[in-house]
C-alpha cells in the first residue's frame, strides 16, 4: 500500500482520539454549563489561558485512561520490517499505518507516545499527592509552633533542598541500592505520614462525637493500612503491584518535593497565624491541631492548589529526567523519557522517534502550568 | 552586618558537611564497594575474597572514621584517584570545570538580558496584550525542559529531514573552539528552560514597583513613559530577580548534566554521569563536593548580594 502523506497521517491520528475527543468534550462542556456551581474549578472557564491548560491536561489524563482504545499497536511489539521507516508506512497484517513512523526496534512510535502517557499520570499525580501530605503535616506544626522543633526541621528541609536534585538521582536510584533497606525504609516512613495526615484530621474535629469519628476513621485506617502494606511490599497478597525500582523512583520523587511544600506550608501558617479567626479559635479554647488542620490549612488552600498545579508538571519532567538517563521504571516500557533517550541517538537521521515523546511531555507540563496560571488569576480575585 | 555573615557561613559549614557524608555514606554502601571490589580485581571473586580485599583496602572500618580520613584528605588537596580515568580525581576535574564554565558563561550572557527584557517588558503594563503574550511565551519555556528542547532544536536546526543545518547537532568539536556553528543549539536549549522562571519573576516585581507611590508621583509630574521605566521603575525592579538568577545555578546544573550529555560535549556534567556510571566513588565524591558547593555559595551570594541591594532590609546584628 502507498504510505500516508502528511494531511492523512493528521486526521487518522486525530481520529484514533475519538474516545478522548468524546470524553473532553463531556466534561468540559458540563463543567461549562454548571461553571457557577463549582467555585474555583467553574471560575477556571472565565478565563481563556487556564481552559487551554484544563484542555491540555484532559486530553492527556483521558489518553492515559483510553490508551488501548486509542492505540492501534502493543507498544512493545516488533515489526521488523517497519524498523526506523518515516510516518505513515502500513503495517501488512493488521492493515494500520505506523503512523509516526517506527523506532530503532521496529515498535510503532504512536502507540509508545500514547502507552506513555500511563507512566506519567499513575505516578507523577500521586507522588505530588503524598509530597503534599507529608509537606504539610510537617509544615504546619513548624509554623504553628515554631522554636526549636521549626529550626530542626528547616535545616533538614533546607539540607535536601541544597543537594543538586541530578545528584540526588544518581545515588538514590541506582540497582545497588535497591539491594540495601534504604528505599524500603524511606518508604516505610514517608508513606505513614498520610495515614498518620488522616488520622489526625479526623480525630481533632470528631474526637467529641466517637460514634461519627469511628465511622470515619475505620475505612482511614483499613484503606490506608492496606495501601501502606502494599506499597513497602510487607504484604502482597494480589502480586507484585510495584516493583522495586518503581517503588525507589517514587520515594526518590516525594523526598526531593516535599521541602519545597514544606518551606510554603510553614510559610503561609506563619502568615496564617496571625489572622483574627485563628484568635477567635484558640479564645474558644481549641486545640492547636484543629486550629492548624481545620483553620489554617483550609484558608491556605488557594496557594497551594496552584503550587500542587505547578509541581505536578515538575515532577514529569523530573520523571522525564530520570528516563532520560535511563533510570527510568524499566527498561522495556514505553516512558516518555526513556524514548527519548533511545531516539536521540539516531535523532539526525531518523527524528521521528524521539519527537512525539518530547513534544507529549511538554504539551503535559505547559497545558499543567496554564491550569496553575488560570487558577492564580481566578483565586486572586476573591 | 559582620555577625550575619558569620553565622550564615556557619550554617553554610555545617550544611556542607552534613552533605558530604550523607554523599559518601551513600556512595559507599556494602553492594557499591563489592562492585568496586570486583572491578579492581576480577569479576568472579568469591564473596570471601571480596571481603578479604575489602579489609586489605581498609574498607571494613567504620564509616565516621573513613570519611574523616577522607575530609582530611580533601582539605588538603588530596582528591584521590579516579578508577574510570586512571588519573588523579584534581585533574580531571579542574579541566572538566573549565569547559563547563565556558559553556555557563554564554548561557548566562544570552540568558539573563533576554529574561530581563521579557520580564520588564511583560511587566510595564500589566495585563496589556504584550504582557499576556509574552507571559505565555514565558510559560510555555518554563514547560520545556532540556531533553525537550534540545532535542526540537537539534531536529529543526541540524537534521536532514527539515534541511536547514544551521548548527552542530554536537558540540565536541566546542571543546577545542567555540564557534556559531558548533556551540549556538547547547546555549540555546540551555537557556531557554532557564529564562522563562527569571523572566515571570521579574515580571512580578516590575507590575508591583509600577504600582507603587512614587511612580504615581512622577505620573502625575508629568514624566514620560519611557523616563519612568528606565529611571524609576527598573532598579528597584530588579533587585528581586537578582536572587533568582542566583539561585538559578543549582537548576542550570542539572541542565549542564542533560545539556553536555545530549550534545556530547565533555564538561562537568559529563563527568558526573560517567563517575556515577562507573561507579568511580572518589571521582563522584569529589563532583558531589563541587556540585554542592555552587549551590551553597550561590546561596549565600543571593543572601548577601539581597541585604546589599536592598537598604530597606536592615539586618539585626
């Protein structure tokens, strides 16, 4: 069969986004339509540049969840006869065209970009998630409290924050230590702080009304124990759900995020504090847990939203860094920097490899920072 | 003033040294130095054998102990050898240094003026088209990092496919010379993910100094546009990015370390990926030192350099 010529190559592309077309167009025109019954999120539409980022992280978000749908090939398999070929050559068998072209390895570059997208959004979302839990549960005592307790915790803060995060990388996820506790151990700690984030939350509003507080603690406790005996692999009746390196790249990514949420949190309680209904509270005699997790965080919410925008795109390119340098999670999938890294090699004579990953990852992290900028401008006019 | 210094360089110390042995405590773990083993030797030693040349170099003793020995070392020059270059760790590095301070040096003087003037001009009239466009422009390069770029750039300006060959996809021959051709593609990749952050920064501080009183003051005398930008607006304006731009450094380190690996040029960052890679332990400690000391020392220039510029900031002694 004749290859493809450009314009074909375009529409067959956006064609095999049905699926992610249908859903963008759902949810954005029902968020549209409701705009005014969803606070900030429905402020989002006011303005032009955080729609563009909202549609920009949809589209990416909906890819990940219809990847197989959306892709015509298994990312892994091998075509030989398509190795390093130019967009739009067939594929005899199924009858698709490989419509980015084939990498070095004869697998279909479309379909990589797209399983890719799976990588990114299972860990750079959560990762920034548990970075914020632990950012803040630290962040707010330091703030609130401050003195010695504060001083500690900032030096340590400020002593991660001074390791150059390419360095930290290169000792943290390597295969030696993947042989040592320090990953499990690092994990161990850093994913009870949630849990602990939870428990507290619940227990300083309700802790007057035990039948309510039980009922809201129990599910806190069997969830958040399950996923925890999960996560450090202490208990794995379902499998393996991540394996070693996996696990190292996450713990990797929260330790080098969470100062930086700490420094804000601690920043805004001590702003925060200040405030006269921080006053009334502690007049009526609450505790300072309530007043820091009920009062304070809840009034601090507006920053970090954005920040947490914003650090999500961070954390993928922190992830398309590690890939780059081939430490990504393994070295078969389809990881956007780790196609990078493969087609950069051959990037002068065949380009097409290594592009469409590059382009994905900074179509992901710009449509991030537009949502963060809409959503600042939004928050500010309150 | 002198008891500020004082005690930020104290803290500086001791964050130094806490790094370092964190650093070395890391480098040194049980599988990293039976690698070393191995590789010094041969790769089918027993475990037996391992350890018996482990205690022959001294391996086996306490940690505290060898990195005291090691600190000791280092204060007085002694870097120890490289595995990977068979060489002394000094002499590699000063000359990896060089190239790479060559190539920060040009990626500084294209980058900070062009973020300065985006940021200045987005910043004059807040809200106005120029300064939307020009803040997205400035987004959009923040959302670009390194192994994006360098690869776009390389494809558009140096490959067959588009045909325009403008620039060297590789920058080893920079090595030797500098040129247009072969240094432009590493400089600009590099530059651009940096500028973006300076340029919203100063973005900010130019729309809140053009809000302020005695710029109304000089509006309503009569001044020019023009006058009140360049003479009343801008120094106070660019205090703020000042510190930015300082601690812009440990960001443009990881950017060497992508930049010089993707157009093979053979600096600093180069450097640290062949030490990690290798598992060359002193090679990667003495890196880790330099790397860690460009972050501190920018720090502490950034603190200073703040109280400095800005008399409003006085400093409790």
């Amino acid at each position: 069969m004749e290859p493809l010529g450009s314009f074909q190559i375009l529409t067959t592309a956006v064609g095999h986004f049905l699926p992610v077309w249908i859903g963008l167009v759902l949810i954005m025109g029902a968020s549209a339509l409701f705009k005014r019954n969803l606070s900030l999120y429905g402020r989002l539409f006011d303005s032009p540049v955080g729609m563009i980022g909202l549609a920009l992280v949809l589209f990416w978000v909906l890819t990940a969840i219809f990847a197989d749908m959306v892709a015509p090939f298994d990312p892994l398999e091998q075509y030989r006869a398509l190795k390093n070929k130019p967009p739009g050559m067939f594929e005899t068998e199924t009858g698709q065209a490989f419509l980015f072209g084939g990498d070095n390895l004869g697998r279909d570059v479309f379909s990589r970009m797209v399983h890719g997208s799976q990588t990114v959004m299972a860990i750079a979302p959560v990762a920034t998630l548990f970075a914020f839990m632990v950012g803040i549960t630290l962040g707010l005592p330091a703030g609130y409290y401050g003195g010695i307790f504060d001083t500690g915790l900032s030096f340590l803060a400020n002593l991660v924050l001074a390791f150059p995060v390419i360095l930290l990388f290169y000792l943290l996820v390597t295969p030696e230590i993947r042989s040592t506790a320090i990953p499990t151990t690092m994990a161990a700690v850093l994913f009870l702080i949630p849990i602990i984030f939870f428990i507290v939350f619940i227990y300083c509003r309700f802790s007057t009304r035990p039948d309510l507080m039980w009922k809201l603690l129990t599910p806190v406790i069997l969830i958040g124990g399950f996923c925890y005996l999960h996560l450090i692999n202490a208990w794995n009746p379902a499998g393996v759900w991540m394996d070693g390196n996996t696990l190292n790249i996450f713990v990797s990514v929260v330790f080098v995020n969470s100062p930086t949420v700490f420094r804000i949190v601690r920043g805004l309680t001590m702003d925060i504090k200040t405030r006269d209904y921080v006053a009334a509270a502690q007049t009526r005699g609450e505790g300072p847990w309530y007043i820091m997790m009920w009062e304070i965080l809840p009034n601090a919410r507006g920053p970090l939203i954005v920040d947490a925008c914003l650090r999500i795109g961070y954390t993928t390119i922190l992830l398309g860094t590690l890939g780059f340098f081939g430490l990504g999670v393994s070295p078969e999938s389809s990881d956007w920097g780790m196609t990078i890294n493969e087609g950069r090699k051959l990037l002068r004579l065949f380009p097409w490899a290594a592009l469409p990953p590059a382009l994905a990852i900074m179509t992901l992290v710009l449509g991030l920072n537009l949502l963060a900028d809409g959503l600042r401008e939004q928050s500010l006019k309150d | 003033m002198l008891g500020f210094f004082l005690r930020r360089f104290g803290v500086m110390v001791l964050t130094a040294m806490c790094l370092t042995l964190i650093v070395f405590s890391l480098v040194n773990l049980q599988p990293n130095l039976e690698k070393l083993a191995k590789e010094q030797n041969n790769m089918r030693m027993t475990d037996q054998q391992v350890t018996i040349w482990l205690q022959e170099e001294g391996f086996d003793r306490p940690l505290l102990t060898r990195y005291a020995e090691w600190a000791g070392n280092f204060v007085t020059g002694d870097l120890g050898d490289s595995t990977r270059f068979r060489k002394p760790v000094s002499e590699i590095v000063g000359e990896r240094l060089y190239l790479t301070g060559k190539l920060m040096f040009w990626v500084m003087v294209v980058m900070v003026p062009s973020a300065l003037l985006v940021g200045v001009l987005a910043g004059m009239r807040e809200g106005s088209f120029q300064d939307r466009s020009l803040s997205t422009f400035a987004i959009a390069t923040t959302a670009t990092p390194e192994y994006v770029s360098g690869v776009v750039f390389t494809v558009i300006f140096s490959s067959k496919l588009v045909g325009l060959q403008w620039f060297s996809g590789s920058a080893s021959k920079a090595m030797d010379g500098i040129t247009f051709y072969n240094f432009t593609l590493p400089v600009m990749t590099m530059a651009i993910y940096g500028m973006g952050y300076i340029a919203r920064m100063t973005r900010a501080s130019m729309a809140e100094v053009m809000t302020a009183q005695y710029i109304r003051t000089a509006r309503l005398k009569g001044v020019s546009f023009r006058s009140i930008v360049v003479k009343h607006a801008l120094r106070n304006a660019l205090i703020a990015p000042f510190t930015v731009i300082m601690l812009q450094f440990p960001w443009l380190l990881t950017g060497v370390v992508i930049v010089e690996n993707l157009f093979n040029y053979k600096g600093f960052g180069w450097l640290l990926v062949e030490a990690a890679g290798n598992n060359d332990i002193e090679l990667l400690l003495s890196c880790s030192v330099v790397a860690v000391a460009v972050v501190l020392i920018t720090q502490l220039i950034s603190d200073i350099g703040y109280v400095y510029l800005n008399p409003r900031i006085r400093v409790k002694s």
